[in-house]
C-alpha cells in the first residue's frame, strides 16, 4: 500500500480488476499474486480480465456473476459492453455512445 | 457505550424530544415549538397527509418510540384524520413523557406554541435527569443506505459498509440493507445467503415485486450514464449496492417498522403491496432513512459518491464517501474518507474497521459531521403494505 494501487480485486474468486485511474495500453497490473499486462487502455472504474475468459462464461465481480462473455476474452482486455451481457435486461445505450475498444471510450 | 434505557427493553443511543405535527397544517406551530433549541436535543418530525393512511400512523407510532426518543409533543390542527388520541395512547404506555396539543382547541397559533414550549421546558430537565447504562455492541441495530451514487459507490463505501457490517454483525448487531428495487439481479445471490428455503423465495418474491412496481412506473435503475463510468450490466449496478450488506447470511425480510428478532443481517422491503399507488415507494433518501429508523436502527451507515450532505431526525447518520475528490470538497460533511482506497492509502479492511469504530464512537455520544451541522431531515409519505408473512422471519416462529 506504499504506491497508488492502479487495479481493486473486489473478491478473490473474481476474473476482472477494477481500474482505479485511467491506464494506458502496455501499463503493467497486479492482481497481488501475478502480474497482467493491459491489451488496451481502460479507464478509471472500467473492468479488465485478470485470465482468459471464454466465451459464454460468466464474468464474475464482487464474487457474483453479473453477466456473461459474449465472446472470448483475453487476459488484459477491457471488459464492457462490447464482450459482456447482461443475463436480466438489456443495457440501456445511447446512439452513439462508444460499445467497442475501437471507438474512443476514455471518459 | 452507553444508551438509555426503554420500558421494551431496547436502548437509545440519543434522548432526544420530539415534537410531531400530525398534518402539514399543525407543522408551522410543531416547528416553532422546536425552533427554539437547536442544541439537537429537540427535534421535528410529521406526517403532511390529512387523509387516513395505516402505514403513516404505525410509523409515527414506531418513531415516536424509538430507542432514541425521550420525550414526545404530539401537535394536532384538530380536524385532521391521523388518529392522535391512540399514537399518544401508544407513546404513553411506553412509558416516555408526552403530550397532545390541539391548535383548534388550543387558541391557535400563538397559544398553542406558547403552550408547546412551557411543555418542552419542563420536559428538557426530565429527560437530562433519565440515567444512562452500558450498551452493548449486540445491541445495536444498523441500517445502511447509499445516495448521490457514482462509480466510484460501489468500489470503496459500499464494499467497505459491507466489511463493517461484517464486524458489527459478528460482534451480535443487527444489520439493515435495503432498496430491493436496486437489487435486481442479486436475487439470486440474496436467497443463496439465506437462513431457511422459506426465507430465500420471499427474498426471490420481493425483489420480482419490486422490478414489477418499478417496471409499472417506467423508472428503470440502470441511467445511460451509468455505463460511461464503468458499468455494463444490471446486474452490476445492483451487485454494487449489494456490496453494502457484506457476508453474513440473511436472517430476515422486514417491511418497515417490522424489528429485527435479535442481531444478524436483514433486508428491508420498502416497495409498497398491491397495485401501484401513492407514486414513487420512496420520494429521496430520507424516506428511507426513516424506514429505517422506524425498524428500530441506532445509527444510518449512509455511503455517499457524489456527496449527499443529509442527516436524519431521531437517528445519526454517518457519511461514507466514496470518491476522493468528493471528500476534498465536502471535508465538514463527510465522517469517513473510503475514496483513499482508490489512491492506494488504505484498503477495504481497514476503512471497514475504522467505519465499525466509528459507529460505537457515535453510540457513545460523539457527533457525526450531519449532527454537528444540525441536519435533521425528516420526510414520511403515504404507502400501503401487507404484513410480513412468517417465513420472513424465521428466528421469530422458533
């Protein structure tokens, strides 16, 4: 707890940190056992894998699901409405609001 | 701690006088009668409704024997509907000091508010007079609630409320999280954490009622906006208020007013019964809060991202909040500073432990922030509910 901590692992079963500042792509992260490189740039309050997530699986934060991969992800990549759905409701989005990393989504 | 004790057993951690107007006609007088001393010792709370409600008069009946309350000045217009002679019965038999003033029997207004503070002047040095005992940690009742949310809520405040409730609970507290209409999603999880079968499908039930109650209104939880700060899912937004209610299992469903039957975690269910009526099942924070309070809770954990500057009459509220920049802002507002988690100055632990110490210190008698700045916000609207059925609480059929 010396330096800032750039990434918050809610619960220890969970497959996504929490970014705590806006990261860059290549930033290095630690989820307290091994270290995770970003694939892209994520920011502050966005979600990255911490392994390789199939598709279909649940994405699990706080130690409960709160959706499921609606494609494989990588270890690294952010997690958002582009890979993530709800398995309730919908998502609400407004037109043309960033839903893939190829958009700019830096808040 | 310390805390006074009642004739039902319970302990307060405040004696405070409370004079309660009855109709918003009576609330000019009720509030020039409390006006007076702003000390924090006299406060006001009312119901504006002239029209019979039974939700309103079981709640005043609960708040005005609250743990907390001392002393209790009922003030009437007279031709109202609230049924003032038995909520004094009621206050009476609990064995605090109280007294019903009529302003249309009374000589109106300025009779009646001379005759309101003789009476609270008389009651000020009873009540100074009431002696205290020890209060213990499993004595306590907690609620928690979260407002003025943003991303940052559900990554410091609320996991750390939950890891505080963790310790409260442990320690024999009981713990109130609530909001089912921002739970959908965490059913789920919220009857896995369940004492008994029966109590995780009324868990399961409640919080479906509530998505319907909220569906009839066309008020979703999840904001377009929400996503922008981090958000995908539903499920997520949910499971990030969720956090505040920690680990525990879950010994019981209340609807408001009901008690906790001795300590561990319950879930208060503030949507209304039946069809949608009376609008919106909780206009602002502060209707919750004072469901809350009238479940018997000491002390309101209230996590806070933007920066809710509220307290509550009755019962103190302690800030949690979230966002460090909000804290920086809002410093004599906040009581704890959970956004140091995101600078990597403390973790989830830790602000828990500091929260859980700061509800005994606040037990003891210390101020928080909203205390001290003499917040005493109070709202309480019409609502109609059925009963609690029995699976709601299982320790009570043992």
């Amino acid at each position: 707890m010396t330096a800032a901590a750039p990434v918050l692992l809610l619960a220890p079963e969970d497959n996504v940190l929490i970014a705590v500042a806006d990261l860059p792509i290549g930033h290095r992260v630690s989820d307290g056992q091994r270290e995770i490189v970003l694939r892209e740039a994520v920011p502050l309050g966005h979600k990255l894998a911490r392994h390789p997530i199939l598709a279909g699986a649940k994405i699990i934060k706080y130690g409960a699901a709160i959706g499921s991969a609606t494609r494989a992800i990588a270890e690294g990549e952010w997690v958002h409405l582009h890979n993530l759905a709800s398995d309730y409701l919908a998502t609400p989005v407004l037109e043309g609001s960033p839903v893939s990393p190829d958009e700019d989504h830096v808040a | 701690m310390r805390g006074w004790l009642r004739q039902d057993g319970r302990k307060g951690i405040r004696n405070v006088l409370v004079v309660a107007y009855l109709v918003e006609c009576a609330h000019h007088v009720a509030r020039a009668i409390a006006e007076r001393h702003d000390g924090g010792d006299v406060q006001l709370i009312g119901f504006p409704g002239c029209y019979p409600n039974d939700y309103a008069q079981m709640m005043m009946e609960r708040l005005c024997c609250h743990p907390n309350v001392g002393a209790v000045l009922l003030v009437s217009l007279g031709c109202e509907s609230f049924a003032r002679g038995r909520l004094l019965e009621v206050v009476r038999a609990s064995g605090r000091p109280a007294s019903l003033l009529v302003i249309q029997e009374a000589g109106g207004t300025r009779s009646t508010i001379e005759r309101g503070r003789a009476w609270v002047q008389a009651a000020l040095p009873v009540l100074a007079a009431m002696p205290t005992t020890d209060l213990a940690p499993g004595e306590l009742v907690v609620g928690t609630i979260c407002g003025g949310s943003d991303g940052t809520s559900g990554l410091t405040a609320n996991p750390a409320i939950g890891r505080a409730f963790d310790r409260l609970i442990a320690a024999g507290a009981a713990g109130i999280f609530e909001e089912t209409g921002e739970l959908i999603g965490c059913e789920g999880h919220m009857a896995s954490r369940a004492a008994t079968p029966e109590l995780a499908a009324e868990i399961v039930a409640t919080v479906e009622k509530a998505a319907r109650y909220y569906t009839t209104l066309g008020h979703g939880s999840f904001a377009v906006g929400n996503a922008d700060g981090g958000l995908t899912t539903q499920e997520e937004k949910s499971m990030g208020a969720y956090a505040k209610s920690g680990a525990s299992p879950i010994v019981g469903l209340l609807k408001p007013g009901d008690q906790p039957v001795g300590g561990g975690l319950y879930l208060l269910d503030v949507v209304p019964d039946g069809e949608v009526r009376f609008g919106f099942p909780n206009i602002s924070d502060n209707a919750e809060i004072v469901e809350l309070i009238a479940c018997g809770a000491h002390v309101i954990l209230f996590s806070t991202g933007r920066g809710s500057v509220v307290g509550s009459a009755i019962s103190p509220v302690i800030k949690v909040c979230a966002n460090p920049d909000t804290y920086r802002r809002l410093p004599d507002d906040m009581d704890i500073d959970a956004g140091r988690i995101l600078e990597g100055r403390a973790d989830l632990d830790t602000v828990g432990a500091e929260i859980a110490g700061l509800v005994e210190a606040v037990a003891s008698g210390e101020p928080t922030c909203s205390e001290a700045l003499g917040h005493q916000e109070f709202i309480l609207t019409y609502k109609s509910f059925t009963p609690a059925g029995p699976a709601c609480l299982p320790a009570r059929a043992r």
